[in-house]
C-alpha cells in the first residue's frame, strides 16, 4: 500500500483548518500574494462556469461578506468582461468600503463596482431566470446552520431546482464534517480550491457537491509538501494490482479458507450473500457454520461451499481451526444461540491471532458484551452508522453529524481495522486513513453489507493483511455498486454486484 506522503495531491485529503492555515504559506513559497491567490481562485471557478454555459448566458452571482464572496466578485467581474449578462446578489447590498481597504474581499468587490457593476439583495434573487447561480455566499469556515437571508436564498434555489456551480462548497454544508446542520445548496458542480477537504467527500456532502473537481491555484506542491494529509482519497485505480497474478500451479489450498458464522432461522440469505462474495473475490474454500434449522437452505443455495449446522461449540471447533479467517455476524441474530455462538468464535479468534470480520449483528453483540476488551489489529469491524452508534453508546445523529470522530473513537475503543460504511465510506487501520469515493444509491437496498463481509473475509483469506483488505474491499464493493446501478438504481439487488465483485478483483474493468 502507498503511504499516504505519497500519494498526490487529488489523492490528499485535509482538514479545514489545515488549509486555511496552510495556504498562505503555500501562496509565500510560490510567490504568490494572497490578493493573486483570491484572482487565481475566481478565475478557476470562472474557466468552469464557461465550460458549462457560454456567454451571453444569464448568470447570477451571489456574494457574502468573506473570502468566499471575495471569489464571487471575481467571479463576477470576469462572466461581465466576458459577455455573460450578470448580476450580483449579496448579503449587504452597497455596503460602504473604504478605497483604502487592506481586507481582499473588498477590493474584489471594490474592483466590481469599479467596473460597473451593481448589487441587489440575495432576496430579490429569482433562480428560474439564470442559466447558472454562482454560489459564494460562505466558504468552509462556516460551522453552523445558515440563517436569515443566506438560509432562505438557498431553500429558494433548491426548490427552484436551480443551476448551481459552488465555489468551494455548497452553502450551508460542513467542509469539514459532510454534515449539513441546517439546510445546504445541491450544486451540479463544486469547485474545490487548493486542496480536498475532507467533508465534502462523505457524510451528506454527495447530496450537495455535485461533480466535484479541485483547482490548487499554483500552490498545490507547496502546500502537499508543507503539510500531511490526514486522510487518502481513495478510487479502484489506487488498488489496481493489489491481488497478484495467480503462479499456474495455484491450488485451492493456496488461496485460503473463509468460515462465515451466521445464520439464523428467518436470516439465511445473510450467509448465503457473504459466501458467494467470498467464493467470487478468489477464496479457495468457503465454510458457513449455520443455525441446524436453515443447513438444508443455506447448502442448496451454493453447491461449492461447505454448509453445517451448529448446536454446540463441539460443532463449530473444528470448522474454526481449519479456517485462515472467520466472518461473524451476517444474519446471526441476536438470540441465545447467536450470543454462544459469538463467544465461542471470539474466544477462539482471541486465542489463537486469527483474523475476524465483526458485522451486522455481531457488532450489535459485541456492543452489548460484558468485555468491553481491545480487540488488535487482526479483527476487522465494518459498523454502519447505527451500528457504530451502539458501539460507541450514543446517539446515531452524533456519529453522522462528525463521522471522523466516530471513527476515531472506535479505533480508540477497540484497536482494530475499521470500516464505517455510508456515502463516502471511512476506513481506520494500522496502514493509515481513507475516504472510499465510490458507491451509489443503487446500494440503499438489503443485503450489501453482507456482500462486505464476504469480499472482506475473501481478500484476506488470499494473504492480504487486514489493513489493506478493508481499503481494498471497500472500493471494490462501492465500485460494484456503481456498475450495478447503471442498469437502474432502483430495484438493484445485492446479488447483482457479484458479477462485477469477480471482474474487479481480476483487474479487468476499473
């Protein structure tokens, strides 16, 4: 795996205040003044806005008192100069600036009025005329929910369904969080400036950003250079050849023995899901160690997979010394048989190193167990935001309002590889942190995290260590998502993904 200092820039992934500390700097060792820096920022929006609209277009440019407005004005000046029929809409209208400003926004601004142009109030403003609503009104600074004027402009644009191109990021949403505590513009485009920050890429940011490119203004080196990323942006190209080439004499021995353990009556199709991923991911043998009510179900459902029932720890012994790594939790339940059979895989897993996969209900068990122990660097846990929730003791809404301190927490709280699934999928472990861009809404239907389980339990069963296994996993499962669903989101079944599952881990499509 590529350390994340290695990486570029479009795969570099910030804080907000890193970049609002780090840009000066940045600017500095390029020469570059922070006047220059705001110019470059609004004539990077601008070479977009005419790549998607051409003059004499309609554009409106809403502006607020910041630096984000400094851009807008820019913005503004330039769509003007260049033919595009513009008007300004700002939060304080004909505000009186000195001509002695030292502040940059105001000079942008000043520079506006300087070359004709006039403002009006953003409430006057009627997105249903424009071709494109250039939203400047608050840059990632903002941590709060809009108010006032600011909050109702956006409501107004979003209900008119309006063109909007964000420079930065969609008004009212957390660059840093990818929460949205209030109400935020959905953007078909969103200009990234400098460098990625990291809560445009998960939590509701994708409702929001639209397309979202990135313009380093001439200062990108520097600023990578001079400041570590936090987080890795990762796509299926990073992982490419992650899974090598297969010697001819390969046998099925050589390429591992997954167990998965769930299963019980009502939930088989959870097993039955995560063993066919681990079977198309490249496993060599795949068991499930099942409820003895639903063995004859799970059996038929897969002829090359090994299926048994298990009553007692005496059954599942066995099956668990044979395997090189154990899935618990798809369709387990959360009856008296689910808890014994939880401790006897964590007994047996904590015992011997072996590497575990904790889902779906296991994680629930687990949240629930007495032994609130560390688990280390071999257990793999893949919680969705509820699941982390009961994991961490709190409520849903805290964890999806700061998804990377949750993720944090947990990686305190049990020292194991982490994967907290949802839109922009986070990943903790032992070889850094990562940001998974790839999924779609053809995944919000049952069964997909089971399919993680299995890919997961599969990718480390073939001798990849667990810290790349759960980056490796969930690009492949979100990029499987994404081919499924361009036949249709809706009505996109986990099943479907397995087809695509195989041909990615093969390196035959991207």
């Amino acid at each position: 795996m590529t350390a994340i200092d290695n990486v570029s820039l479009a795969q570099r992934v910030y804080t907000v205040e890193q970049v609002q500390k780090g840009e000066k700097p940045a600017a500095e060792a390029c020469s570059i003044s922070m006047m220059q820096l705001m110019s470059a920022a609004g004539a990077a929006v601008f070479k977009h806005l005419q790549q998607d609209v051409k003059a004499p277009a309609k554009i409106a440019v809403c502006c607020g008192e910041g630096n984000n407005g400094g851009d807008g004005y820019i913005i503004a000046r330039l769509a003007q100069e260049a033919g595009y029929q513009v008007d300004v809409f700002a939060l304080s209208p004909n505000k009186n600036i000195s001509s002695k400003t030292d502040n940059n926004a105001e000079r942008a601004r000043l520079a506006w009025r300087d070359s004709g142009g006039q403002e009006k109030a953003v409430n006057d403003c009627e997105p249903q005329r424009y071709d494109i609503v250039v939203d400047a009104l608050f840059g990632v600074g903002l941590n709060r929910a809009l108010e006032g004027a600011a909050a109702a402009l956006v409501q107004t644009l979003n209900e008119a369904s309006a063109k909007v191109l964000a420079v930065d990021v969609p008004s009212g949403l957390n660059a840093d969080t990818g929460s949205v505590p209030g109400v935020a513009a959905h953007a078909y485009k969103t200009v990234c400036l400098v460098a990625y920050k990291r809560g445009l890429l998960t939590g509701k940011a994708k409702n929001h950003v639209g397309q979202l490119v990135l313009e380093d203004l001439g200062i990108g080196d520097a600023f990578a250079k001079q400041n570590k990323a936090t987080y890795a942006r990762v796509t299926t190209d990073y992982i490419q050849n992650w899974l090598p080439r297969r010697p001819p004499c390969e046998h099925k021995g050589d390429n591992g023995h997954v167990l998965i353990v769930g299963g019980q009556p009502g939930m088989s199709g959870a097993v039955v899901l995560a063993m066919q991923a681990a079977l198309r991911c490249g496993a060599g043998k795949v068991s499930v160690a099942c409820h003895p009510e639903v063995q004859a179900m799970v059996a038929s459902a897969q002829p090359e997979a090994m299926v048994r029932a298990v009553s007692s720890q005496k059954d599942l012994q066995a099956m668990m010394e044979l395997a090189n790594v154990i899935a618990l939790g798809p369709g387990l339940g959360q009856s008296e048989w689910s808890r014994e059979v939880f401790s006897w895989v964590a007994d047996h897993c904590i015992n011997t190193n072996k590497a575990w996969v904790i889902d779906a209900d296991g994680l629930n068990i687990l949240a629930a167990h007495e032994q609130k122990e560390r688990l280390g660097s071999r257990v793999i846990l893949t919680p969705h935001p509820g699941e982390a929730a009961r994991l961490l003791n709190i409520d849903s809404n805290k964890v999806e309002s700061d998804r990377f301190s949750a993720l944090n927490a947990l990686r305190d709280n049990y020292e194991a590889q982490i994967l907290l699934k949802g839109a922009g999928s986070l990943v903790t472990s032992d070889a850094g942190q990562f940001i998974l861009d790839a999924g779609s809404p053809a995944m919000a239907s049952g069964g997909m995290g089971d399919l993680l389980t299995g890919l997961v339990s599969g990718l480390v069963a073939q001798g990849m260590p667990e810290a790349e296994a759960v980056v490796a996993a969930g690009i492949w499962h979100g990029r499987a998502g994404e081919l499924a669903g361009n036949e249709g989101e809706r009505g996109t079944l986990a099943s479907d993904l397995l087809p695509y599952i195989r041909q990615l881990v093969n390196g035959k499509i991207t």
